[in-house]
C-alpha cells in the first residue's frame, strides 16, 4: 500500500519538473527551462534505477525528456 504513494509521489515530481520546464519556457527562461530538462532526464533515471515508477511511466517521461531535447536543442541565448 505505502510503495503506491511512493510511486506516484515519483510521478509527481517528475510532473512538477515538466511543468516547472513549461513554465521557463512561456516566460522565455531559457537557462532555467533547460535545467529543468536536465533534472527531468537525470531524475527518470534514478527513479526507474530505483524502482519507483514502472516501465511504461519511464517510456512515457524518457519520450517527454526526448521531446524537450529535440526541442530546445537550438534554444540558448
């Protein structure tokens, strides 16, 4: 029972992250949204490492992290 609010306390971090990196962007950060991008990556990582977000919960932020990826990759100052 308790390892369920831990997995979607996961998925709610990594949510916070993709808003967080949202947020930069519409506001034109550009270095903040790219940390963001990098927190998300790094953060993926180590949760699905550690078992707390299940396989289609990592496809699902790997190919969000990929999409940002692509998408900033020619946003800097």
């Amino acid at each position: 029972m308790f390892a369920f609010f831990r997995k979607r306390r996961a998925a709610a971090e990594l949510d916070a992250l993709i808003s967080e990196m949202k947020v930069n962007l519409e506001n034109n950060y550009k270095s903040l949204a790219h940390e963001a991008r990098k927190k998300l990556g790094q953060r993926t990582e180590e949760l699905y490492a550690a078992g707390m977000i299940s396989a289609s919960e990592y496809e699902k932020y790997s190919s969000i992290f990929t999409e940002y990826t692509e998408m900033l990759k020619d946003y800097h100052h």
